[in-house]
C-alpha cells in the first residue's frame, strides 16, 4: 500500500515539531513538507535537535507547498483563517490544530477570543478532535479541528458524568496547573524558552478561552456554567486539570465508577487512575509525558456531594499534535493507535 503524502504548515513550533517527530515514525505516512517563514531553507533539526539524523527535510514557504493527502495546520491562532481556502485546495483532508475553527458559533468566538471571527460561515464545518466525544464524525471528515490542550483534559475528565447527567450544570470549577510549554496567551511567558521554565509562574483567574469549549462540549441540551483558571507552574510539559463538580444525588464511589468504566472502558488513550495507596494514587502528569493518554480519576467528598475529577495530558500530545495524529488515523482508516503507541516513561 501507497503511503499517504502528510504536509504541516507552520512546523517551526512546539506542536509542529512534535507533529513532525510522531509523522516521521508513521509506517503509513510520509512527510512531503514542512513550512516556517522564518526559517524556509533551514534544516527542520536545527529548531527541532531531538530530529538530528532522523530527517533531511528543510522548511519550506506557505507559498511553496504542494498538493498532498493531508495537511495539518499548526500556524499559531488567527493566521490559518486568511489562507483557509488554500489549505482546503491544497489537500483532500485538512487537521487544524490552532484554535481557529473549534467553536461552532461565532458570537462564542468573539466572548472568548475578543474579536470577530474572519470566516464565521465555516464555524461548525471543522469537526471537534477530541476522538473520544466524536469518532464516527471523524471517520468521514474532511475537516478536523483539534481541541484546546486545558479543554481536552477538562472535557475528558468530565464528560462521563456530565453525559449521565448526575451533576448540577451551573457549578462547575475547574483549576489546571500547565508546563511552560503550553502557548496560552497570558498563561506560559516562558513558552519560548524551556530552559527558563522552572523560574515561571503566572496565573490566568478568569476567563481563559478554552473555557467555550468546555462549554461548547459538556452543555449539550442543558446549558452549563463553567469557571476556570489557569496556572503555569515548574514543569515543562504537561496539563494537570482539577475539577469540581457536585452530584444531584448522593451517588456513592460505586455508582461513579460504573459510569467512568462504561464512558471509557474500551478506550485505547484514556485510563482511569484510582488506586488505594502508592504514590501515584491519582492521575500524574509526568507519568504521560511524551504519550497520547489521559488519566482520569476522581475522589468523593463524604462531607458533601463535591466529586473532585483529576485529568492528567501531555499538552503537546493528546493536547496537540498526539491527538491530531489520533484524528488523522481515524479519518484515514488506521488503527487509532498508529505511531502512538509510546506508553511514558518511569521514573
């Protein structure tokens, strides 16, 4: 079989390069090109040196990419809306890993994001990429628009319980500690530069944007109310979403686990994490970093109907490029965990 011919507009980043490191391993993909305006002509190692005698491959021009099967956007929030046409033209199947196309309603875009949308009549063509609320859509996608990093661990962690409708839709509170390598406009200062990330903290209290996702996803026919915050904290990769959500009724650990093994049991990227007693008792995120999972676990109040959920992503992985990856399989009719089968690192 032919291999699929895979090109990343704006691959001099985070999400790009780790795009680029799982599509190089791909055993049915090939890498036709990678663009970076600044940094056309130069090797893609010498931004991304964990590549170096892995790939021969130069950056290219926007303007100088060529037709392939599938292209995966990762040009930072906003660029990719003036050039989406092109895109379209240029490959039969198009992953956007920004968040440009992943609201469906343009006056949600405008609440979160502060401006109008440039192309409001495409909002809600892009199908949502998270795999796991949207499969069967995605196996007949063109379009796939990938999921916030903080919304992915936060929808994940709530969303069997929120489908089952057991918890009061207007209080919900959910606090993520994230890595330096997060992008987040007003969360990661230290995003372009790793090396000075143990000496960053910065702290989002309201209103950070991937909130209209979580929205978006968990409000369904009942609309829900959610707050957010946001800090960075010593950690390079990594999301750490905390959740806090109060039943209607007094469900006991049993009854929540029930709903947690059918909403994910046969999942092949999200596992529950509840043990009795070690060290890792609740989802961690250094024990995913470099993997597509979400750990998910949660703890019961006994003083009240509270339900604590705990999620645990790789930011770059199953918040970007990993669950990207995830995407492309199922759109093109891989095993889902193709080139994604790398299960972390201990200790």
């Amino acid at each position: 079989m032919s291999k699929l011919t895979v090109s990343i507009a704006g691959g001099s980043g985070y999400a790009g390069g780790e795009a680029l490191r799982l599509l190089l391993f791909h055993p049915h993909v090939s890498v036709k090109q990678v663009s970076s305006e600044r940094n056309a002509g130069t090797r893609v190692s010498r931004l991304h040196p964990n590549l170096r005698s892995v790939t021969d491959l130069a950056f290219c021009t926007l303007d100088d990419l060529e037709p392939c099967d599938v292209l995966l956007i990762c040009l930072p929030h906003g660029e990719g809306i003036a050039r989406i046409d092109a895109f379209t033209k240029l490959a039969d199947r198009v992953i956007d890993l920004s968040a440009d196309f992943r609201l469906n309603d343009a006056s949600a875009y405008k609440k979160w994001y502060g401006r109008e949308h440039g192309r409001p009549e495409l909002l809600g063509e892009f199908v949502y990429g998270i795999p796991e609320l949207h499969r069967g859509q995605m196996r007949e996608a063109k379009w796939v628009s990938s999921a916030g990093c903080n919304a992915t661990a936060s929808i994940l962690a709530m969303y069997p319980v929120a489908q089952a409708g057991v918890i009061e839709p207007e209080r919900i509170v959910v606090e993520v500690k994230v890595g330096s390598s997060e992008g987040g406009q007003g969360v990661s200062p230290a995003s372009h530069h790793p090396e000075r990330a143990g000496c960053v903290r910065s702290f989002m209290p309201v209103g950070h944007r991937h909130t209209g996702e979580i929205v978006q996803e968990l409000g369904g026919e009942v609309p829900i109310e959610v707050s957010m915050s946001a800090t960075s904290i010593e950690m390079i990769r990594g999301v750490l979403a905390t959740c806090h959500v109060f039943l209607k009724d007094d469900l006991d650990e049993k009854d929540i686990w029930k709903i947690y093994r059918s909403a994910y049991g046969h999942e092949p990227f999200v596992r529950i994490v509840k043990e009795r007693d070690g060290i890792y008792r609740l989802p961690e995120p250094k024990l995913v970093a470099g993997t597509n999972y979400c750990d998910v676990g949660f703890v019961r109040d006994p003083h009240s109907r509270r339900l604590v959920i705990v999620s645990a992503i790789d930011n770059l992985m199953k918040g970007a490029a990993g669950q990207a990856v995830q995407a492309l399989n199922i759109m093109c009719g891989f095993d889902e965990r193709t080139a994604l089968e790398f299960p972390g690192l201990h200790p």
